[in-house]
C-alpha cells in the first residue's frame, strides 16, 4: 500500500533561484504599475510593468546601452548610468501616461546607496511617485558631472 509523502516539487523558477513568489505576491497585491530593476555587471534595466493574468505587460522601459545615443561615455553598469537610466525610464513613464508605481528589485540585495536604488533616484527626480526611504538614496553628489546627458534626457539642449 502506497504512502503518501508530503512532498511537493516547488516551481521551476523558485528551483532555480529566479523568483521570489512570496515578494511577487505583495507587490501584486498592491494593483499598481512595478518599477522592475534587474541589474547585471555590465548594464542596467528598468522596465515599468503592470500584471495581466496572460503575462505582465511591460508600459515603459530603459537599458544603459540607449546612454550610448544620448553622449553618455561611462561604464554601463555603475550607479551614474543606473541614475540615468533612471531619469530616462521615468520619463518615458510619464509619457506613457504612469504616474506612480512600486519598486521590484527582485533577488538583488537591498544595500543603501547601491546602483538599484540610483535607478530609484533617477526615476524619481523624473517625476515618478515611488514609495521609499530617503536614506536608501545615493547621495546625488555621486551624480555630479553628467548634467549634459540629464539635460538631453530630459529634453533640453546639450
């Protein structure tokens, strides 16, 4: 006679260390856009996501490699390009007509001061209503030096 064991396999991205479902959950639960950052050693990305039961639909989004175009020289994966892509993706949010949304760095750890939150920075001083601590922010001297791409972004002449 056969027993059963209360065992279940856990999700394929769960297994491989991808998605926190718990964290996806809450802020799921919160019927607002994410603010998804994804962070990797050479570049940035943010996408501004909403949920739909087909998959998540994707309003805005900015890479560092677009800093290429607007004059920007650094590296891409640092926290002034993330601060950038931050201004960029924030911008092209509004545009798309989101005014607020929460932030989902996924499984990047939440240091103060880091890179994913120079994004929050930027994407903030944009105009996006982001949910945050003031402390978590770089300190924008950091930012100092890169005020002609900031004015190409944000439309102005550079």
């Amino acid at each position: 006679m056969a027993v059963k064991t209360g065992y279940k396999v856990p999700k394929r991205r769960k297994r491989e260390g991808k998605t926190n479902y718990r964290k996806r959950l809450a802020l799921l639960l919160s019927q607002r856009p994410r603010l998804v950052v994804r962070k990797s050693h050479n570049n940035v990305q943010l996408q501004i996501t909403e949920y739909h039961p087909r998959g998540d639909r994707v309003l805005a989004s900015a890479h560092s490699k677009e800093l290429r175009k607007l004059g920007y020289k650094g590296h891409g994966g640092n926290a002034v390009s993330g601060y950038l892509v931050g201004l960029l993706g924030g911008k092209r949010a509004l545009e798309a007509g989101v005014k607020e949304a929460v932030l989902d760095i996924g499984l990047s750890a939440p240091v103060k001061g880091s890179s994913v939150f120079a994004v929050l920075a930027g994407a903030v001083e944009a105009g996006l209503k982001v949910p945050h601590g003031e402390d978590v922010l770089p300190p924008m001297e950091r930012f100092s030096g890169v005020e002609d791409v900031k004015k190409r972004i944000m439309g102005g002449e550079g």
